[in-house]
C-alpha cells in the first residue's frame, strides 16, 4: 500500500526555495515518488494556513527514508532550510476492501 507524505510551508526566501523546487522533483521521482499537490492556491477551513502544501505519493515509508537520506536531496536539503520553515507527516494510503 503507497503512503503519503504531506509538507506544509511558509515561504521564507522565495529565491532559495525557488532553487530547491527547481532541483527536487527529479530526485523525489528518482525514489518513487510521485506528486499530487504541489501548491499555493489554499483555501483554509480553520487556523492552519501553510504558504503551499505539498502531497507526494511513494511505493513505501522506505522509500521516502531512502529519498532524504540521499547524498543528492542532501546536496539541497540546505536551500529548503533557508528558503521555508516546513511541517511534514506521512500517513498511509486507504485500502478499499
């Protein structure tokens, strides 16, 4: 059963967080990875209001420790921490019985 990693963030340095999402779809794809939301157009129901919110589907919880684990998503991992403040879960996917 896939599992879902879902991220919320507040923009910090629109220039560095640039940089990370022009560099950070290949290697979430190269993990299986795969994107639902990627976004900024939100609207809220509550308190929560992230910047963007981000929904990205893998094969497993294994392949995502795998993902921030890699030399090449740490070579960027830097750009994100100076570009947005993130949130992050992982949940798994609904199986219909």
């Amino acid at each position: 059963m896939s599992v879902y990693m879902i991220i919320s963030s507040k923009v910090l340095n629109s220039d560095r967080y640039r940089q990370y999402i022009d560099q950070v779809s290949p290697i979430v794809e190269k993990y299986g990875g795969r994107y639902h939301v990627r976004g900024e157009n939100i609207k809220s129901f509550g308190s929560w209001k992230p910047d963007r919110v981000i929904v990205i589907e893998f094969p497993s919880e294994a392949n995502i420790t795998q993902w921030l684990a890699s030399p090449e998503y740490q070579a960027i991992a830097p750009l994100r921490e100076a570009g947005a403040e993130t949130q992050a879960i992982i949940v798994d996917g609904y199986k219909n019985k």
